[in-house]
C-alpha cells in the first residue's frame, strides 16, 4: 500500500486558514459532488469513452485535490491521463484503486466532521 497519508491535514488546515467551518462547508461539497463524479468515470470506462474518461477523471482530481488527498489525485490523474491518450486497457484496474483510495479519504475526512 501507498505510504503516504491519506491526507497532509496540515497542508489542509493551511489552505483553510484553520477556519474548521470553512473545511466543513468544503467537505460537505465533496461528500455530495465526488459520488456522481465516480459513477461519470464508471460509466466513462463501461461505454470505453476516453473523453468523458477525461473529464470526468479531472474533476474528480481537483475536488480531491482540495484536501491534498495526493493518492486519490494520482488515481484520477492516471485516469485522467488514459482518457486523454486514448488508452483505457487499465482503467478498469485503476478505477478500483480510486475507489479504495476514495473510501480512505472519505474516512479521513470524518475526523473533521464527527
């Protein structure tokens, strides 16, 4: 498994100001925006659509990135980069790794919002 955090919570609380309302607005966006963000890349991959792969993959990438959640940034990258080049041979594989990484980010950010 990938050594790094699941997230660099100072990184975040930088980015926030330390304002704790203001990630929690920020988490609560992801919570409901990242599901159909995922089920676009799904869909993406069983239709083997490398453009809506693309964007799809990117925007899941820059809601994560908001958390510096870099193991999910790098599974939508990955994505992002097989929509892009027209190669989706190991989306399916790679989906699942963002789906784990997904799940322990989802977790993590429970720490700020129990």
């Amino acid at each position: 498994m990938d050594e790094r955090e699941v997230i660099k919570k100072e990184e975040l609380l930088t980015r926030v100001s330390g304002k704790m309302d203001l990630l929690k607005e920020i988490i609560a966006i992801f919570l409901r925006d990242y599901p159909d963000k995922l089920r676009d890349i799904r869909q993406a991959i069983a239709d083997q659509n490398a453009g809506e792969l693309d964007d799809s993959a990117h925007a899941l990438k820059g809601l994560a990135g908001n958390f510096s959640a870099y193991r999910v940034v790098d599974a939508a990258f990955s994505l992002e980069m097989m929509g892009r080049n027209a190669d989706l041979s190991q989306a399916e594989e790679t989906y699942h790794v963002l789906e784990k990484e997904l799940e322990l980010l989802k977790a993590a950010l429970g720490e700020f919002t129990g």
